[in-house]
C-alpha cells in the first residue's frame, strides 16, 4: 500500500452514522481513488457526485473490505473494531492497515499492521486531511526510535529472517546499542538510531558474506544475503537490481535459467531483489529470454545498439560480440541503463552460450557522492 502523499486506490473507509459520513466525505475528498462505504439508510443524504458504497450488512462489509483492501479508515468507536477484527486476524505481514478516526475527526488511532501495513503512516495522512493528532502507540515511535520493518518499507526492501523483527525492534525502543552495517556510505538521515559500521570486507562471491566480523544486535543493509545463526541479525535487502542477460540465438530455456540461478547464487543475491531482466533489442523475440521474464513476472527493458554503445569502455568488451552484434557487450551495459546508470555489483559472467550482470540503482538512502570519494 502507497501511504505517501498519494494515496492508491487500495484505502477503504468505512463509516456507521450521520457525522461519520461527514469526515468520511471530507477523507474521500482528500485520497482519490479511495472507496468510502456508507449504511444503506444514508444513500439519500450521500453527496452529489459521491463515489460512496452502500452496504445493509456491517459485518459482512468489514470482512469483505478486510480481506480485500490494503488499508482501512473506520470512522466508528474503537470498540465496534476491535469486535469485528475477531477471526479475521492472520498475521502482521499479511493484515491490512486498520485506523480508527472519531466522529468528529479529532483522532485518528492507529490500530493493527502499523509498521508491517502501514497503518502509522496511514493514521498521520487521515489526521493531516481532517486536521486532528494521530495516535501511533508502536513502541519504537514512541520512544523516538527507528523500526526495522518501518525503515524495509521505505526502501522497498525484503527482509530475513522476518522472525528478528520483534527483537530488533526491542533493543532499538530500549535504548540498546544496534549497529547497522552497510558496504557503502548510508545517507546520514535515514541511519539516525544506529551506530554505524563500514562493512568493506563483504565482497560476496564464491566465499559468500562475511558475517563473522559482525557485531550484533545489527541491522546489514546490502543487496547481498547469506544466513547466520542468529537471532539478532536481520538483513534488508533492497529491491533495485537488475539484471542484465546476452545470450546466443535460440538458446534453451533451462541452460538460460541455470545460468540466472548460478549466478544469484554464487554472488548471494536473493531474486526477490531484482526488479526487471535487460538487454539488447534485437532479442525482442527470443523466446527463451521472453519466458524468463514471463515466469519471474518481471519487465524485459530493450535497448538499442546506439544506446548501449555509450557505455562502452566502462566494462570489458567482446571482439566476439563487437563483430556480430555490432556492440563491445550486452549484458553489462543493459543492466546499468535498466538500473538507472547504476553501479555494476556483478560483471559479466559467461556460462556456456549465456553472459550475466546485475546493476544496482543508485538509491537515496546510499551516500554515492562520499562512495565514490572513497572508491
């Protein structure tokens, strides 16, 4: 769910009397695309022009919104909540956001998923729109502390083992020293909380991550992952590679995805973390490349020769490839400009007809200009 100054189409609210539907309406107003829900006995008195819905069957409609909506603002007491959450509950990495806003629009409660869904942010954007104080009780917030799961949200990031959550997020509302280690410079503003390790040894490849020279409880920011035994070590592992793929024409599907998985596993990378396949455009139709972006839901960026030769000389080249393609190489210079121009975190390697590179963006948390002094 999108809780940042644009809200998606994903928020329900719900609302139960006359003065609800006022703050509802005025909410609607406020998060285009948002599904306002009304009783039946209000369709009368409804705005002109309002999107709303109208339900006959509360419970019903909060069950069905429940398992269906991202985020849900419930304009009503607390306590008709809290009762209808009753067996629908699973867990807070599947659980919608839930708020609670008073009639009047005075408060807006942050109730269940407040990391995890969202539901913080979302209590701060409905007491924004209706001028009234969000109430966030999540222990890390209160104390003034960062949350793990709250900072995985912000950049788009996986993290293992989900289960070190609660530990981690204990040590940082207590006060406890939690170090956070990252293999490039972190923007100052988003590692406030921690205290800051340079980690220049984790090098991935075929000896894997270093995590013994980890102090723990940490947090370890990278694109790479390799499990520790240790519950009080959580990896976050951002979602901005991309990978870049050259390949003979007509190659076979299963020497292609062998190629892909050997690669991500020799360098520790998760493929949760890649965000779309690259390369050249002349392999618009190649099907065993189409059926890979296919099976790993994933976009397959195309790039002309004329813009992938203006990486040339960043990556070592291929007579071979200059010869028959007509450009020094594929996959390296695809996966920069599928990643923004980004920094390449593997080069290219060949296995068998197959050639692969991963690129990372150049994300806002990593301090690039002190990496690259530093390089």
């Amino acid at each position: 769910m999108n809780t940042g100054n644009q809200p998606d189409s994903s928020i329900a609210i719900l609302c139960l009397t006359r003065n609800g539907a006022r703050q509802g309406h005025k909410l609607a107003a406020r998060m285009p695309g948002s599904h306002l829900f009304l009783p039946d006995r209000l369709r009368k008195e409804s705005e002109a022009g309002s999107q709303a819905k109208f339900f006959d069957d509360f419970a019903a409609c909060f069950s069905r919104v429940f398992r269906n909506y991202a985020g849900m603002i419930c304009i009503m007491a607390s306590g008709i909540v809290v009762r209808s959450l009753g067996g629908l509950m699973t867990s807070k990495y599947k659980d919608p956001a839930v708020v609670v806003v008073d009639e009047k629009g005075r408060y807006a409660i942050s109730l269940l998923s407040g990391h995890q869904g969202g539901a913080n942010s979302l209590a701060k954007m409905a007491a924004a729109y209706l001028g009234g104080q969000a109430v966030i009780t999540t222990a890390t917030d209160v104390n003034g502390k960062p949350a793990v799961d709250m900072m995985a949200r912000d950049i788009d990031a996986l993290i293992k083992p989900p289960g070190n959550i609660k530990l981690i997020n204990r040590a940082l509302a207590e006060g406890e020293t939690v170090y956070l280690y990252s293999p490039w410079p972190l923007n100052p503003e988003w590692g406030q909380g921690f205290v800051s390790r340079p980690w220049r040894n984790a090098t991935g490849g075929l000896n894997g991550i270093e995590t013994d020279r980890i102090q723990a409880p940490a947090v370890v920011l990278d694109c790479r992952y390799s499990p520790r035994n240790s519950d009080e070590l959580i990896f976050l592992l951002p979602r901005n590679l991309h990978l870049g793929i050259g390949c003979r024409k007509g190659v076979d599907y299963e020497q292609l995805k062998l190629a892909v998985r050997t690669v991500l596993d020799v360098f520790c990378i998760d493929k949760g973390c890649i965000v779309s396949l690259a390369s050249i455009d002349i392999k618009a139709r190649e099907a065993a490349l189409l059926r890979l972006a296919r099976e790993l839901q994933l976009p397959l960026r195309l790039f002309a020769r004329e813009e992938l030769a203006v990486l040339e000389g960043s990556f070592e080249g291929s007579e071979w490839v200059k010869q028959n393609i007509g450009v020094d190489g594929v996959c390296e210079p695809a996966a920069r400009l599928a990643a923004k121009t980004g920094t390449t975190i593997v080069p290219k390697q060949k296995i068998g007809p197959v050639t692969i590179s991963v690129a990372m963006e150049k994300s806002w948390w990593w301090d690039w200009d002190q990496a690259d002094q530093t390089s």
